[in-house]
C-alpha cells in the first residue's frame, strides 16, 4: 500500500515509528516497502513520545496497526486508517470520535489487500483531496 499512495500521491517517502518491541516487524516490512521503489526513513524504537508525536504532526496521514500511536494520531485529528486483526474487530471503532469517522479522517477496518485500503483512501480521506 505504502506504493500505491507514494507514488499516487507523489509523496517522497514513508517513516516508520513505534517501540523497541516494533523493531523486529519495522525491520520486516522496510524491505519489502523498499522493493516497491519507495523511501524508507525507519525510526521504530529511536525516537522519544515527544518526538514521535511531532513526527505524526508532521506527517500526511498515518496507516498502523492498533496501538498507543495511532490512538494519539487520531485525537491529533492526525488522519489514520488502522488495520485490527479479527480478535481485536469490536475495538476498530471503540475510540474514535463519531466525527472523525463521519468525515473520514479515521478508518479502522480488518486487514484487507492493498488495492482496496488504497481506493477508500482515495474515496474517501479528506487530506488526499
């Protein structure tokens, strides 16, 4: 996916963030987004909250898996689609503002291929307009 909206949207690249225990499954996945001819800064269990935070105001949007960051992306009104696994398919809503979701500037949905997460982005996220 991480292809599909760098290249759509003429983004120069993607930054990884998360904790140490983030750091084997950022080393994982940078690879394989690299392959797909997008830029990689990867600064999974470098970076203190407060940076992190300011990383995530920074940024365009933010595309997670349920954790603490995205949460925080998206009371920083910070746009996020966050991928749950089937377990976790009660909480894809349990946080998030109703106004967000409304407006589309948060999407929890289960792990779904790329082309599609990709096409709600573009149908639907504000920030991408």
């Amino acid at each position: 996916m991480a292809s599909l909206l760098v290249h759509a949207y003429q983004f120069d690249g993607v930054v990884m963030i998360g904790a140490d225990w983030d750091i084997s499954l950022a080393a994982e996945i940078a690879p394989r987004i690299e392959a797909a001819d997008v830029a990689v800064k990867n600064l999974t269990g470098q970076l203190s909250m407060g940076a992190s935070l300011q990383v995530i105001r920074e940024g365009r949007y933010m595309v997670a898996f349920p954790s603490g960051m995205p949460i925080l992306a998206a009371v920083m009104r910070c746009p996020v689609m966050m991928f749950y696994p089937t377990h976790l398919a009660p909480m894809q809503i349990a946080f998030a503002d109703p106004e967000m979701i409304a407006e589309g500037t948060y999407k929890g949905c289960q792990f779904c291929p790329a082309q599609q997460a990709f096409a709600w982005i573009k149908d639907r996220w504000p920030v991408m307009e």
